[in-house]
C-alpha cells in the first residue's frame, strides 16, 4: 500500500465528493428584538445584576475584581461588577456587549444562550446556565434600551 501517496488519497476522496458535502444553508438561531412583556420594565438593579452576582450559575465568579481569581477580567477585559464596567465591554466586546435595542446583536446576550456565535457559552462553569426566564430577563432589558435602572 506504500504506492497509494497522500496526493492520490486526496484525488480518490475528492473525487467521491466527500470533501465538499451539500449540508445546506448555516442555520442561525431565531432571534427577536422585540421586548416581550412591554408592559413589564426590567431593571438593571434589581433583576441583572442579582443573575450576576448570585453564587450558581452566576458571572462574578471571573467578572469581578472582588473574584478570587477573575480570569474573565485578566483574559477577556469584562468586569460585570457595575453597570458601567459591563457597558465598557471586554477586550473584544467593547461597543458591542450591549446593542441598547438589540438584543440579538449585544454579545452579553449571545454569549448566555446555547449556541453563542464564538467562544464558549457562559457561565464558562456551568451548568447550570441562565434559565429560560433569566435569559429572557436579559434579552427585554437589552430590547429596552440597556438603561441602568
């Protein structure tokens, strides 16, 4: 078998089509940016921060300057402790970690549900991850404006 060389091997899978499957279209999950409860206002005090500061499936485990070792700050730059660092945004987030108006476009949000677009979804220690319903609180408070109240 030394005669089969990695060129011919290549040409014989090549030709059988096997490099280049028709898996069709990249699905990309729905996203709305619509709030879904407008009656119901969510606030950043009150309903986020808690989801970031509790102890399971929380954020400042690595977000805050207070962690023992906050790695989310030393290698991605987010610092979640305060409304105004998390508007700052990460080494690679800053501008977009929250799209006021656009939650399907703010990475905090992105990075919470099952499939983010890059990296690892977060809490990077869980499961347990964010719920259905903290997501959600997530996602209207983004569709609000991301307003710190």
């Amino acid at each position: 078998m030394r005669w089969l060389t990695p060129g011919i091997i290549a040409l014989a899978i090549t030709a059988g089509g096997c490099l280049d499957p028709d898996v069709g279209s990249l699905q990309v999950p729905f996203c709305a940016n619509d709030d879904s409860d407008p009656s119901k206002a969510v606030s950043f005090t009150g309903d986020i921060l808690p989801l970031f500061e509790r102890t399971i499936a929380g954020c400042n485990w690595c977000h805050s300057p207070s962690a023992s070792k906050p790695v989310g700050i030393t290698f991605g730059g987010l610092d979640l402790s305060d409304f105004d660092s998390l508007m700052d945004g990460g080494f690679n987030s800053a501008g977009s970690i929250v799209v006021n108006g656009a939650p399907c476009d703010s990475v905090l949000y992105l990075k919470l549900t099952a499939a983010p677009p890059s990296g690892a979804r977060m809490p990077k220690n869980g499961p347990p991850h964010f719920t259905s319903d903290e997501l959600l609180l997530v996602h209207d408070w983004i569709a609000e404006g991301g307003l710190e109240n």
